[in-house]
C-alpha cells in the first residue's frame, strides 16, 4: 500500500506537471492554471478517498465472513460439548 501510495503522488506531480504545460500553451493566466490544478488535486484526492472507502468496505465484508464462520463454529462447538457432557457425565441416571 505504501508503494501503491507514493506512486500516487508520483502521478499527481506528473499531472500538475502536465496541466501547467498544457494550460501555458493554451495561454491561460497563472490565476486560471492555480485554479484548474486546484481542482485537479480534490478530483484526484476524492478518488483516492473513494478507492480507500472501497478497500475498507472489502475488509469489514471479509471480517463479517469470517466472524459469521466462527461464531457458527463456536455454537456448534457448545452444543457438542453440552451433549457430551450431558452424556457422559451422571445426567442421563448412569453410574450410582
């Protein structure tokens, strides 16, 4: 995530880089190219937001798996250790 991370940086810089030549050759004023790479950074800043609520989303959806899993496991697992109780021990009138 982290290499993930600084290559988005990377493409950031190399797309402010590409506005301002861009914008310089189109012959917009220096007001016009701060605002245009202004609201280029929130775009690309509210995609990142975006893709990190999606990975957050797919790990709770994979803890919420896992924990139904093992809670229906360790259920199981309680009813099977109350009925070998309840049969091996003195419940069902065995040893006097």
């Amino acid at each position: 995530r982290l290499v993930a991370l600084a290559g988005m940086r990377f493409d950031l810089r190399r797309l402010v880089r590409s506005l301002r030549t861009e914008g310089a050759a189109a012959g917009l004023d220096d007001e016009q190219l701060h605002a245009t790479v202004g609201l280029a950074r929130r775009a690309y800043r509210s995609a990142i937001v975006v893709a990190h609520f999606e990975d957050l989303r797919a790990l709770l959806a994979t803890w919420r798996w896992l924990h139904r899993w093992v809670a229906a496991l360790m259920v199981l697992l309680l009813v099977v250790h109350v009925v070998y109780a309840l049969v091996y021990g003195d419940y069902f009138g065995g040893a006097a």
